[in-house]
C-alpha cells in the first residue's frame, strides 16, 4: 500500500486515512520512526499489541487469520 502526504511548515503530516483504518489508529497512538541506510522511513506503532493488530493487513473482504491459526 503506497499514499502520499505533505510535510506542512511546522514539520508535521497527516498520516493517510487508508492506513489509519487499516492499522485502526486512534488518537493518542504512538509510533516509532527508523530511518534505514537506503533512506526508508520504517514507522511501527508503540500502542498495538500484536492481537490489537490482528486481522488488519487483510482485505475487509477476507476472514481475518486469529493468533492461534497464525502460529501454525
């Protein structure tokens, strides 16, 4: 999944609605950023647990996988 934002004055950005409801980001969530040699931007939530996370890269079409089938 690729989107694109702007980086306002302030050195802020929104994060684009798509990924926000994919990864169900609520206010007051917590992110790390890690910049990788080839100048990649990794960002990871601090405030998800894995089974807050479950289910969230699927389509909404698709059953969601639980913890349990994932770790077969």
């Amino acid at each position: 999944m690729s989107s694109e934002s702007t980086l306002t004055s302030k050195g802020q950005t929104t994060i684009p609605k798509e990924i926000r409801d994919r990864l169900a980001m609520k206010a007051g969530d917590r992110m790390t950023f890690t910049l990788m040699p080839d100048a990649t931007v990794v960002m990871r939530l601090k405030s998800k647990s894995i089974t807050e996370l479950e289910g969230a890269l699927y389509k909404k079409s698709r059953k969601p996988l639980s913890t349990e089938q994932l770790s077969r």
